[in-house]
C-alpha cells in the first residue's frame, strides 16, 4: 500500500499506536473518522438538534432549554475534539495528550451531556413527542447511588492506567473500544449522580474522594522513577520529550487541573444546595412529593 492510500485508510481507523505515525510535520492532518465513533457521535448530535426544534416550539417548555442547548454543543464539541481532531491521534503517541483526551473524557463532557438532559431532547427529537418518554422510577434509583457511581468510575479511572490495560487500549481496536465505552457510560452515572442526587452530603462525599484517589494517581504517574508506559516512548522522542517527562507531565494534568475539576463542583453543588430553598417553601416540590 503506498503511503497515501496507507495516511488515507488510517483517517477511517481508530486512534491506536499502529496507526500511521504522527509528529510535528503532519500532526495538523491526522484527523480520525473511524465510523464506530463518528456515527453515534453524529447521530446524538442530529437527534438532540431535532429534539431541541421541537421543544423550542412549545410555549410551555421551560427558559432552561437554551441552556441545555448550550451545553449539548459544548459536549458534542469537546467530544470531537477529543476523538475526531488531531487530539486523537496524538493521544496514542503522547501519555501528557492521552491525559488531556481522558479529562475530557470523564470530566469535562459527561457533565455538560447532564446538564443538557439528553434523554428528554433526544427522546423529543425520536419520538416527536415528551409525552411518550418513560419516566419510571428507574431514573431515581440510579440518580440517588453516588458512592456506588464513584466507586465504579474510580474502579475504571484506576484499571484503564494499569501499564497492562493501558497499551491494550492502544494496540487492540476491541480493547480501545473497550475503554471510551466504559469510560464514557461510568462517568455519564457519575455525573448523573453528582448533578442530580438529592444528598447534597453523600455528593460532596463522593467527589472529594475522586478528588483525592484521581490526585494519588496523578502524583504516581509524576513522581515515577521510570517510565510506567514503554509504548509511549517513541512517539515522546518524536515530540523532543523524553518518555519520563512526557509521563510527569501527563500526572501532573490529572493531578491538578482534573483535581480542580472535582473540587470546584463540590463547591458549587454544596453551595447551590445550602441556598436552595427549603422544600416547605417550594410549591413545586412540595406538589412533586404527594
């Protein structure tokens, strides 16, 4: 195969290390168009865009509607770029870029997908209309599991950097796929549970302790004496890293900027929950509670 049908093909592939080989000269065109990550990405973006239509339509839908339209895109934005641009491709040849992927991964889109609730619009944009969307109990009961949500998605953060599961989610297209996957649908529960569970306590809980075994992780990673990703070498060198330095910096962003992440939300979810009013005060809650 020459070389562009080879760049060509690997367009349409997975961001994996056996991809074609990224570096300074071509990095701006290793873009990612594998269909198993474009399609429902696409997909969700259609489906919410058409949900949104339909209930900007209805003068009974609530003002909230433009601000969860604005968080959809936000999500679906940062979602391509971690997975579709040039990020992606870099990620599998730099541990500090693989990082920079998986903070958007768990933290930074999967509470903007909430805050945008997905299943209402989507189910909108489906169905054509609210009215036939279920609202079992099932909802409730995974929204009030915060520790268990933490726990898993820390069970996950913690297997996915295992020197052994991290190269197999960059050498084997079943295993990466694997990895967004869970990921992505641990951190949707976690989310979920952190931005809508009604024990203000057990929330702050649960992400101070993400905080702090996410920032034990980070100072691992940095403070390493050796490199814990052999896999990620070459491509460091290509970048004039070394891989001890390429590794530092990638704990170095799980630590701090992943860690303010965690903080920052406990105290706006801590604080928006003393403020609140008290539910004897709230007509709507008080209505929701018969």
């Amino acid at each position: 195969m020459s070389d562009p049908a080879k760049a060509l093909d690997s367009v349409w592939s997975l961001c994996l290390a056996s991809a074609t080989s990224v570096g300074p000269a071509n990095i701006w065109a290793a873009w990612s168009l594998a269909p198993v990550v474009t399609i429902p990405l696409v997909l969700f973006a259609a489906l919410y865009a058409a949900g949104a239509l339909r209930r900007a339509r209805d003068p009974h839908e609530p003002s909230a509607l433009a601000h969860e339209a604005t968080a959809a895109t936000a999500a679906v934005t940062l979602l391509a770029i971690a997975l579709v641009s040039p990020l992606c491709r870099l990620s599998a040849a730099l541990a500090s870029v693989h990082m920079i992927q998986h903070v958007v991964l768990v933290a930074l889109a999967p509470p903007l997908i909430v805050l945008a609730s997905p299943v209402r619009t989507v189910g909108v944009g489906m169905l054509g209309s609210a009215q036939m969307i279920s609202t079992g109990g099932w909802r409730e009961l995974l929204w009030n599991r915060p520790l268990r949500a933490a726990g898993a998605y820390g069970i996950l953060i913690w297997f996915w950097h295992v020197p052994a599961a991290y190269e197999l989610a960059l050498i084997s297209a079943s295993w990466h796929l694997a990895y967004l996957g869970s990921l992505i649908v641990a951190s949707l529960w976690f989310w979920t549970c952190m931005l809508r569970a009604t024990s203000i306590g057990a929330v702050a809980l649960a992400l101070l302790v993400t905080m702090v075994h996410t920032g034990l992780l980070g100072a691992l990673l940095t403070f390493a004496p050796w490199p814990l990703y052999p896999i990620m070498g070459r491509g460091a060198m290509v970048f004039g890293f070394s891989p001890i330095e390429d590794q530092q910096l990638a704990g170095l962003i799980m630590w701090v900027p992943m860690g303010m992440i965690y903080l920052l939300s406990a105290l706006v979810i801590v604080s928006r929950g003393l403020f609140a009013p008290s539910p004897e005060h709230s007509p709507a809650t008080a209505r929701s509670d018969r």
